[in-house]
C-alpha cells in the first residue's frame, strides 16, 4: 500500500470556502456534512473514503461570565437544561 501524498493548497476555518474550492476541482475539503447536504444529493459532490475517514466534532459554548443581562442568563439556563427550545 503506497502513502497518501498530497499539499495543503488552502486552509480556513470557513466550511463555505472550503466546500467552492473542492466545487471549483481544486482537491478535497474536509467540511461538516450539513454544509455539503445538498451537493452530495445533486452529485456535485462525493464523499471520500470510508467512515474511517469521519471525524467526530464536539462544540462548545463560551460566554464572559461577567456579563450579567437576563436574556444572557435565560439562554445560558437553557443550554445548561439541554437545548429544547431555546425561544
């Protein structure tokens, strides 16, 4: 088995951008699958590799822990509740 050669061409923390560069036939873009959803079912776009490829994301929420407003408070109870409705 022969080792992956390849050359970063683009880095950005901006999944839009990275998705128009791999939509263009620039390489291949590793972007969360709810930005890619309608590309893949036009088949503008194909998912490479197997699962093993798949990389688990974890998101987290910060906030200044000084900023006192209510709706700030109210958001942060909910979050911390699980999300339901956050309305």
């Amino acid at each position: 088995q022969r080792n992956l050669r390849y050359t970063t061409v683009y880095e950005t923390a901006m999944a839009d951008s990275l998705k128009s560069m791999a939509l263009q036939g620039m390489g291949v873009a590793w972007v969360p699958r709810l930005s890619v959803v309608n590309e893949l079912e036009r088949g503008e776009l194909a998912i490479c590799g197997g699962p093993q490829w798949f990389v688990p994301q974890e998101i987290r929420l910060y906030r200044c822990a000084l900023v006192r407003k209510a709706a700030i408070r109210l958001l942060w109870r909910k979050l911390e509740g699980g999300l339901g409705s956050v309305e």
